[in-house]
C-alpha cells in the first residue's frame, strides 16, 4: 500500500457535513477489495489523523465520531490533485 493510500480512502469518505463513527468507517472500508485491514489498523489511522487535525471527534454512545475538517477538506483536495 502507498503511503497515502489509506489517508485517501478515509477522508474520502467524509463529506463536509457529515460525520461517521469508528465502526462506520470499518464497515466502509472493508468493502473496498483492495485494502485487507484490521480493525486495529483503522483506529489507529483514525487516532493519526485526528492529531493531525485533518478530522475531529467527540465520544457519543461509547464510540468516537469523525468529522472532516477544514484542513482536512484541503488535505484530501491536494492528495485527490497530486496523487
């Protein structure tokens, strides 16, 4: 896998408004046939980039939902551009 290959998928999962939960995300992910991913890997690419400030999150019933942030938003913009 690229080095920037997960970075695109999940934040291109995100719209501007909306948000998804960790396990959302999974299930989103695991249906792309290209990347075999544990749910370990996804968390910890999720705990990446929220300190990376390309996502936000905030707990709500036991799990973290995900938002795209505007650095985000750009980041995802420059890797579909660039990649």
């Amino acid at each position: 896998m690229n080095y920037n290959e997960l970075k695109v998928q999940v934040l291109g999962l995100f719209e501007s408004t909306k948000e998804l939960d960790s396990f959302k995300i999974r299930q989103l992910l695991a249906t792309e046939e290209t990347l075999k991913l544990t749910d370990k890997a996804v968390e910890m690419a999720l705990l990446r980039y929220w300190r990376q400030g390309l996502l936000s999150r905030t707990r709500r019933a036991g799990r973290f939902q995900y938002a795209l942030t505007e650095r985000g938003l750009a980041r995802k913009e420059w890797l579909l551009k660039n990649g």
